[in-house]
C-alpha cells in the first residue's frame, strides 16, 4: 500500500506539472523585439527551440515537437499575422516569415526617422510666417516622431526654433538666450 501512494504522489506531481499553462505573449505593432525574447525563451524552457534553431533544414525533426512549436507561436499571434503565417508547413518557417514582417517593418520606421530627422534639419522659418505656425509646424514633426516611437526632446524643438527665426527676431533670441544663462 505505501509504494501504491508513492506512485499515485508521483504521478499526481508529473500531472500537475503537465498541465502547466503556458503564457504566450501576444505579438503586436510595436513588441516584435520583446515577444521574440518571450517567445525563444519559453521555447527553450520546454525544449522547443532547437526546432526553430534547426541548422539544417533536412535535419528530422520530432512531428510532435514541431506541432507544439507552432501551436505555441499561433496562440502568441494576431488573427491577421496568423492568416498570413498559417501556410507554412514547419515552425522555422512560421518564425521566419514573422521575422522578415516585423524587421522589415522596423526597417522601415528607422528610415522614417531618419527622414523626419534630415526634414527637421532642413526646416527654416519663413519671412511671413508667425512664431505659433512656425512652432505648430515644429510640434507636428513632433508627433510623427512620437508615432513612428522615436522620440524629439523639447530641448531640440526650442534649440531649432530659436536657430531658425528670421533676423528680425534676433533680439528676442538674444535676451532668452541671456536668460537662460
């Protein structure tokens, strides 16, 4: 009877922790980089990785771990990504096509940027243009930054607004140059 117990203690122990729920993050927009992190560390946790760190692509793969790959990463995607992914036979490929989406996309928004950076350099006020159009064109840019996830410190907006008003404006440019000393 007591090595009944011992068995029923072990078996309700490796039941429980087979019915672990797993939390898989959810992928979005802005997240790629931390839900791949998430994501390939669960995955190695349950020893799962090694099916998207495949070396090989002829190398055989366990069916059973592939499918719980797959599974895990679907559950973390939204419907559209998942629609999208859903083609692919292996987890590999699943993962790398999510990978090429996202860098691609972060790719993308650096250039943005880095546009929006060469465009705030560039920007000039122009003759007949008031001090509030001027710094309402400065806070649009702004925004875009905000947008794309860069960000533009007020401290840049203030320095490119005093640089940029016509001759006109100089002494007033002077005097709060003077107070901010």
């Amino acid at each position: 009877m007591e090595g009944d117990k011992k068995k029923e203690s072990v078996l309700a122990s490796t039941h429980e922790q087979g019915n672990i729920s797993l939390q898989c993050p959810k992928l979005n927009e802005t997240n790629y980089k931390s839900w791949t992190l998430l994501m390939e560390t669960m995955l190695k946790v349950y020893d799962l990785w090694e099916i998207i760190d495949v070396k090989v692509e002829t190398e055989i793969v366990d069916e059973k771990k592939m499918n719980t790959t797959k599974d895990l990463i679907f559950q973390s995607l939204p419907k559209d990504v998942l629609m999208q992914v859903a083609q692919y036979s292996t987890a590999k490929e699943v993962w790398d096509s999510i990978k090429i989406k996202y860098l691609g996309a972060d790719l993308v928004q650096k250039a943005r940027l880095q546009t929006l950076r060469s465009e705030l350099e560039a920007l000039k006020m122009k003759s007949n243009e008031t001090i509030s159009d001027f710094a309402g064109r400065l806070n649009s840019l702004q925004t875009k930054f905000k947008t794309l996830g860069g960000t533009l410190k007020d401290k840049a907006l203030v320095r490119k607004l005093l640089i940029s008003v016509p001759t006109k404006f100089l002494p007033i440019v002077a005097s709060i140059k003077k107070i901010k000393r």
